[in-house]
C-alpha cells in the first residue's frame, strides 16, 4: 500500500514538472510584458494620472472636454429619471417612458415620483 502510494505520488511529480517544462516558454514570454508586481502596476498608473490609457507600452492621455451647463443638467436629470424609474413596474415604466419622449423628463420625474408609492 504505501508502495503504491509513493508510485502515485512520483508519477504526479514528474507529470506536473513535464507540465512546467512544456510551458515554461510560454510563461518567459508573458513574464516580459508584465510587471513583476500589481503594486508596480499601481504605482505606474498614479504617476501617469487619472485621464492617460494605456496602448501598447507608450501613455497617452487623453483630452479632457468641456461640459456646457445645459448638458450637466441634462444628464443629472437623466440620472434622477433613471433612479426613480428603477423602483418601478414594467407597466408604469412604460407609461412613464411615454411621458418622458412627449414632455420630457421634468414632467416624467413627477410622473414616476408620483407612482413610486403605487405598486
């Protein structure tokens, strides 16, 4: 019994470093793109900033635009839409939508906050 058991365990040893040795290429080529560590990684991406993507191994940032103040308020609108409609069945979402492409979002928003308490 105990023969046998060192047998298995051999033949795994010797099956798992084929194993290594069948991809050890394959690991030196990704160990060269890489970083060595996740925090080299992290503290490569802080010095860069926030606005830069990474392609290829050269940074480029990447242009920052200008909000007007009518699209900002359009898009906090969408948000509070899309928040309140979240809570609501498919039956007011529906009718809520409807509300929303006929007279817009001001008067959609009171119409599903009015239905948020109605289920």
């Amino acid at each position: 019994m105990k023969k046998d058991i060192h047998r298995i365990l051999d033949d795994l040893a010797e099956g798992i470093e084929e194993l290594r040795n069948s991809l050890e290429p394959l690991g030196r080529l990704f160990r060269e793109d890489l970083p060595r560590r996740a925090s080299a990684a992290r503290k490569r991406s802080r010095k860069v900033g926030k606005t830069s993507r990474r392609i290829g191994r050269h940074v480029q940032k990447s242009a920052s635009r200008r909000i007007s103040a009518g699209v900002r308020e359009l898009r906090s609108m969408q948000a509070r839409y899309m928040t309140v409609v979240r809570a609501l069945s498919k039956a007011q979402k529906q009718r809520v939508k409807k509300i929303r492409e006929s007279k817009g979002y001001e008067e959609a928003l009171k119409l599903a906050a009015s239905l948020r308490g109605k289920k």
